[in-house]
C-alpha cells in the first residue's frame, strides 16, 4: 500500500471509535436519528480512507505500471472498484 499509513490509520481508528460509539447508542436505545447522523459520519469518514487508498494507487501503481498491458489492468481494476462504490 503506498497511502499515507499514518493518515489512513488515523482515520481508521476514528471510524472505529465512532463504530463503538453507535453500538453503545443502540444498546442504549438512543434516538434514531441520532444513530443515523453517527453512522453518516462514520461512513464519511470510511470515504475519505477509501478515496486516500485510491488515489494512492491511482499514483503508484498506475503510473507506475511497467507495460502498457499492466497499466490498462491497473485501470480496470479501479473502473472496477469504482463502479461498486458509485452504485
């Protein structure tokens, strides 16, 4: 992985917290709107993780890529992966 590791660990552990933070708002039978707005910020913040991974290989891999075949594997992975995230 060429991202950032001390950034996407960062944002990784924030996320994990918020996780916990919502499974202790379900057991506490908190408000659902209140969940909802933690689990939208949690997966905010899954996003930006996803999207400093991305561009990293985007980056690296990609352009990095040593045949004009590796390369074009290299993208189609990513239209690929892409293509999950934006259905």
């Amino acid at each position: 992985m060429q991202a950032d590791k001390k950034k996407v660990t960062r944002l990784l552990k924030t996320a994990r917290g918020q996780i916990d933070g919502i499974l202790r708002m379900v057991e506490e039978d908190r408000y659902c709107m209140d969940i909802s707005h933690q689990l939208m910020a949690a997966e905010a913040i899954l996003n930006k993780v996803n999207k400093e991974i991305l561009t990293a290989h985007l980056k690296c891999c990609v352009s990095h890529a040593e045949t004009e075949t590796e390369k074009e594997e290299k993208i189609d992975e990513l239209v690929s992966m892409l293509g999950k995230i934006l259905k």
